[in-house]
C-alpha cells in the first residue's frame, strides 16, 4: 500500500505529446485549414464584455461553490428580518491556503444587521492605562509603518458531529485571509502602556458593541489592527472598516468594526468575556490559542472518486501555536501514518496546504491527517483526547477548548465518501 | 574605480537615505476626559466606570414588561426563544449545574449591568438610560435571589454585591507568547 507516482515513461510520452502541440499551435494554418493549435472554434459560446465586468471582474457562471448557514438545521443566515448568524466557508471547493473574501466564513455574537460604517467617520479609541490615550481616524492609522501576514481565523464552534456529511459542515467555519494594517503593539506603543496594564479590552462598533478581554502580551506579540484584507479593505461582513485580527486564538477575539481598545489591570468579565467563564482552569485555558489542526478537504465527505487509481489527497493544516511542521496523512484508517507533502512555506497561524500522493485500489478505507505545529503540540484523535481528561468518549463526550481532533473520512467501494464518525 | 569609492564615500556620509522609524510617530488626537467618558462603556468588577443613577428590583419588573424583554426572555424569565435569565433549580443546586444564566453565574454584578447595557434591548441597544439599567439589573438579582426586593442599586451599592458563583470560577491563565496554549497538554 502506499503512494504511487504516474509512471516516469508516463510523463515523458505526455510531455512529448504537449510539447509537439506547441509546435503545431505556433505555426499560423494555412487559408482554408482547420486551426490545429487547440483554439476556439467561432461557434463556442463566447462572455460579451459589458462595462460592469470590465470595472469588477465576476467569476465564471460554472463555478458556484456558496457558504451555507452554520450550524446545518439550525438558524437560518439571513434570517426574514434580514439579520446575519453563522455561515460556513466551502472548504471542499478550495485550492491553495486563501480563502476569498465573498467566501470567507462569517460568524456574529449573535443575529445581527452587518454596520453600513462609513470610514471617514470612523474613530479608534486608544485609553484606559496608558500615558497618552489616541484617537486615530482610518488615514491616521494608513500612515503607521504596517504589515502583511496571511492568517487564518476559526470560530470555536467549528466542530464535526456524526450529523455533518461535508467538510463544509465539519470545518467551515475557518478561512484564511491575507490580512494588512498595523500592529497593535505599534499603537500602544505610541499611548505608552503604563506597567500596571496587564489585560485589554477590545470593543466593535456594531448594534451590540461585543467586547472580549486579552492579555496585554498577546497584543505586544502579533494582533494586528487590519484595514486590509486580500488586497483591499476588509469587507462589511469581515468587520469594514477596521477589525482586529489576533493570530490563534478563538475567532470571536478578532473584533469586528474595532472601534475602542481599553487597557486595564484585570479580566474585565466584559460580555464575551462572560461565555468564556469556566469552571476548570485547564479548560478555560484551552478556550484562547487553538491547537493544532487538519482536514483533508480532497476526498472528503459528499464526494465521490470516479474509480481506482491515482489522486492526490489535499487538505488543510493550521496551528494557534505558530507554523505547521509536519502534516501526516494515513490512509488505512490510522494504522500506519505517511508524511504528506507541505506546499509552500508554512506561514505561523496560517492554513497550509498539503497533498498526498495516492493509489486508490478501490477497497473500502478511512483517510485522515493530522498534524504537528512548531511547539511539538501533535493533533489528537478524540479518544487520545478522552483518555487524556480521564472521561468516557460516550455520546455526551465533547473536546475541551476548540475541537480539534482528527477528522476521518470513509471512502466506500463505490467511491462515495461520508464522515468517518457517521 | 574612482567613481565606485567616490559612491562609497557619499553612501557613508549620509548620502544614501535610510528609513526612519522615531520613538514615537506623533500621529493621533488626544480625546477630551469627557469624549473618553462618552465613549467608555466598559464595566470591570470594580465598576469605577459606572454612571450616576439608581434603581431597584420593583422599578425593574415594571421595566422588564415596558421595554419588552418579556417578549424573548419569557415573562418570568424563563421560557422565550432568548437565554433564560432565571434559575428555576432547587436551592442548593451548585451553579455551574444551573446551566448558563447571565445574574446567577456572573462573578461580579458588575458583568450584569455591562451586559444589559451595551447588548439590550434586542434592535434598540443604547437606549436604555443609567436608572433603568441599574432598575432592571436589581430585578434580575432579586428573581434570583440574589439580592432583596427593596434594594437600591447604585455605583456604590453594585460593585459590592455577592454574587453566587463566589470565587469557584476558573482564574484565567497566566498566557505566554509562543508556548504551549497548556502546560503539559501534548494537544
């Protein structure tokens, strides 16, 4: 069992089979001829260029990958009044590690009207424990030095239960941007952190004004105060015009429409704050910096394989514990585990990308990946999680912090992919 | 060769410009104490931040029906499509076995108030004047007994409350840049 590459003879017949049509397609055809280079014929229907697609570009009418409202069966997104919740991005469809931003997951402190901001109203508040509180208007903060980091985000509701039959379902609620603006540790360093400052309490601007409380030395090590996202202003639903983005830990830290940043000398118990209380300190301690994690979105649930041979398996790693190291993928159900190639340079609390190369002998199986990030912490399977915390991994078993657990795929003889936990 | 150490020589001198990143960038307007005081809406536990005003429980339960929170959180508070804002298990019953409920599992009254102002009502949020926040924060307390009918919250009064939960809360963890997110957890 095992990978198996395509045949080097293979490759070079094809190669040469490619290279002869270059040829070909660079020597104009005579009068009369049929083109031999591979060009449209006339008759092929053809997109009319219109003024709105030469301003914005679209993407092609064949391609119509779409979010879902998360959880599936639960609330609808929009809702009749017109309000937002939960909406899953759709991994299986992905390529690469960036997420596009009209797909990107959106995830609300609860039902809400996306702010229409206007960015030249908009103000960011800098006070509470420092020498100098700051006003910044959307200019003022274009001026700092900035920054561009690709990172990913994850709502800590993105959990695979035995009902999800897609990784949309199972994981969907990460995405991964590339994200501009200026980091947080810049700002503060302008208004002077007094030494007694030791949380801050970040707040949005939208109906409800979520606010979450972060230690201070998260935001003097990476939290970023993005304008940018994906090469232009973050979008409504993304937080326009401004948003924090706190590399690794639970999504609902990235404050949306950031308008006020407080330093303080405590937990402030400020409404996030509130659903993240706990009982047990080991617990609430995983309710921060997610662990390592990794889906494979290629063979994965709904799908189907054509038929035996060759695939490469594809998927996605990340870690709020810095760079992917190493991802493994096994494709007998966990017995024996096969270094996947990472592609690319692995980007610290981003979504890397990794392939598989496969030789499908048309058997029933269960694939998985796991993988293991810069600090040495290795993604679990639930029952390593279990044994851990000493509980049974019975029906009301759930992981502590941000679940993340292997996920198992099963591919059965026909090709059909389903969740390995259904 | 000559040109070469004649370049050499300007790029030592300070011919060639470098970036310069000051101390400080002197961009930003410093807010007015009372822009400040207009803009901060965050509570803490020792409610320093809290505004003038009063209210008590009786004040609130009128409230509770007028500004409609009887509509989502049930006219008892209990038994609406929003979170359920009253404990109905027996007494004795360890709160973190009272499932999530805003006035009973918040370590500080403080949470309560901040919550209700900020968030509440549903759609008019903000709206809510000091007096009728403390009002209904104290109604609140008192369905739960928490605090009696007949007391009068203020800025001094509230912070002062003993809420049930008392110290049996997880203290938050001492976060380090760049280490495991918990010691000793290989996950």
């Amino acid at each position: 069992m095992g990978s198996r590459r395509p045949d080097r003879r293979e490759l070079l017949k094809h190669g040469a089979a490619l290279a002869s049509g270059l040829t070909l397609g660079a020597v104009a055809p005579a009068a009369g001829q049929t083109p031999a280079s591979g060009q449209a014929p006339a008759s092929q229907p053809m997109i009319k260029g219109s003024k709105e697609m030469i301003a914005y570009g679209d993407r092609s009418r064949f391609v119509t990958s779409v979010r879902i409202p998360h959880p599936p069966g639960g609330r609808m997104s929009p809702d009749q009044f017109g309000l937002v919740f939960h909406v899953a991005a759709p991994l299986q469809d992905s390529v690469g590690v960036i997420t596009p931003s009209s797909l990107h997951y959106v995830a609300t402190t609860r039902g809400s009207f996306m702010p229409d901001i206007d960015p030249n109203e908009h103000r960011l508040m800098i006070h509470g424990l420092v020498d100098r509180p700051l006003t910044f208007t959307m200019d003022d903060l274009k001026r700092f030095p900035s920054v561009t980091r690709l990172h990913f985000i994850e709502c800590a509701g993105n959990r695979a239960t035995p009902r999800h039959r897609t990784v949309q379902e199972t994981h969907g609620m990460t995405s991964c941007a590339e994200w501009t603006g200026v980091l947080l540790s810049t700002l503060l360093k302008e208004c002077g952190v007094k030494s007694t400052a030791t949380w801050f309490v970040a707040e949005g601007a939208e109906e409800v004004k979520g606010a979450s409380s972060m230690p201070v030395a998260k935001a003097m090590d990476d939290v970023l105060v993005a304008y940018g996202m994906n090469g232009e202003p973050v979008r409504p639903q993304n937080g326009f015009p401004l948003r924090l983005v706190v590399p690794g830990f639970e999504g609902i830290f990235s404050t949306k429409y950031l308008r006020r940043i407080k330093l303080v000398d405590r937990y402030y118990l400020n409404y996030n704050d509130f659903g993240h209380l706990d009982q047990d300190p080991k617990v609430a301690a995983l309710d921060y910096q997610i662990g390592p994690k990794s889906v494979i979105t290629y063979p994965s649930g709904g799908q189907q394989l054509p038929g035996r041979g060759f695939y490469e398996i594809s998927g996605l790693a990340w870690s709020g514990g810095g760079a992917v190291r190493r991802v493994e993928v096994s494709t007998d159900g966990g017995r024996r585990w096969n270094l996947a190639e990472i592609k690319g340079t692995p980007q610290r609390m981003a979504h890397t990308r990794f392939g598989y190369a496969w030789n499908w002998d048309g058997s029933e199986t269960e694939i998985l990946s796991r993988c293991t990030d810069e600090l040495g912490q290795v993604q679990p399977t639930r029952a390593q999680i279990a044994k851990f915390w000493n509980v049974a991994m019975d029906a009301s078993f759930r992981v502590p912090g941000l679940d993340n657990s292997i996920q198992p795929w099963r591919i059965a003889r026909d090709g059909s992919v389903q969740n390995g936990y259904a | 060769m000559a040109t070469l150490r004649l370049v050499a020589i300007v790029w030592l001198l300070g011919g060639v410009g470098f970036a310069q990143s000051p101390a400080r960038f002197g961009i930003g307007r410093s807010p007015t104490p009372e822009e400040i005081r207009a803009w901060d809406i965050s509570i803490g536990p020792t409610g320093e931040e809290l505004p003038p005003g009063r209210g008590s429980a009786k004040e609130g339960a009128e409230l509770y029906k007028q500004k409609g929170c009887a509509g989502c959180h049930g006219a008892t508070g209990t038994g609406g499509p929003a979170p359920v804002l009253r404990s109905t298990a027996k007494p004795g019953v360890e709160v973190w076995e009272r499932g999530r409920i805003l006035p009973v599992r918040s370590p500080f009254a403080t949470t309560v108030w901040d919550y209700i102002n900020r968030a509440m009502p549903l759609n008019r949020e903000g709206t809510l004047t000091p007096d009728e926040v403390y009002a209904l924060t104290a109604f609140l307390l008192y369905i739960n007994d928490v605090i009696p009918q007949d007391q009068v919250l203020d800025r001094e009064s509230l912070p002062k409350i003993k809420m049930p939960i008392g110290d049996a809360y997880a203290s938050l963890p001492d976060w380090k840049p760049r280490t495991r997110r918990l010691k000793d957890y290989p996950f």
